[in-house]
C-alpha cells in the first residue's frame, strides 16, 4: 500500500506564499510523476502542476510565473511553491502521484487534500 501525506496547507492573505509538501510511502520502487490538482467549492478538480520523473513540468494557465512545482526523488517527495497568492486560488489542493509498485505495476495515488484560503 502506498500513501501520500500532505502538509503546508493554511491561510494566507492576498499576495502572499504557501509551500505545499506531498511525502509517498509504503511499498514503493519509483514514483513517476507527482503533480497538485484542485478543487474549489462548486467545481470541478483541476490540474495546477505536475512534474514528470525526468524533471519535465507542465503549468495550469492560471498559475503559470507564480507556482513552482518541484520534487525530490530520494525522500519520494513532491512541493508546490505558491506565490503571489490570490482569492481565487482558494481550493481543496490535493497531491497525485503515478507510483511504480515492486511488481512493476503503475498505480495511481491521492492525498487526502489540504485546504488553501487566500483572504484579507
């Protein structure tokens, strides 16, 4: 079984910065690629960043000059580095990630989600 712990969550003004972290453990023998999706009150969940094992990243228009998302592969753990925060990136922030099991098999994991609020 694999899990993903997320931490960094909370609330922050407009303008401000919050580091997600996203921490995969259990019975793992790579990660693939990790990534951060979002879901806010009334919609659906959305991509905002993923980084491919290989370093390769990819950017929700939205976020693109002021999220940054990065990962380390040797603790198996993903960030998201949150800038210029505004109102409307207050979301549900959940961690993805497409782990390689010893087996040789791809399965897809969630966190749990941690919530994000931008406000004065």
């Amino acid at each position: 079984q694999v899990t993903l712990a997320e931490s960094g969550g909370g609330l922050v003004q407009p303008g401000g910065s919050l580091r997600l972290s996203c921490a995969a453990a259990g019975s793992i023998f790579n990660v693939d690629s990790m990534g951060w999706y979002r879901q806010a009150p009334g919609k659906q969940r959305e991509l905002v960043a993923r980084v491919t094992s290989d370093g390769g990243t990819d950017y929700a228009v939205p976020v693109k000059g002021r999220f940054t998302i990065a990962r380390d592969n040797a603790k198996n753990t993903g960030y998201l580095q949150m800038n210029t925060l505004k109102p409307e990136d207050t979301a549900v922030y959940y961690c993805n990630a497409v782990v390689r099991l010893p087996m040789g098999i791809l399965r897809e994991f969630w966190g749990q989600g941690t919530q994000v609020t931008v406000s004065s």
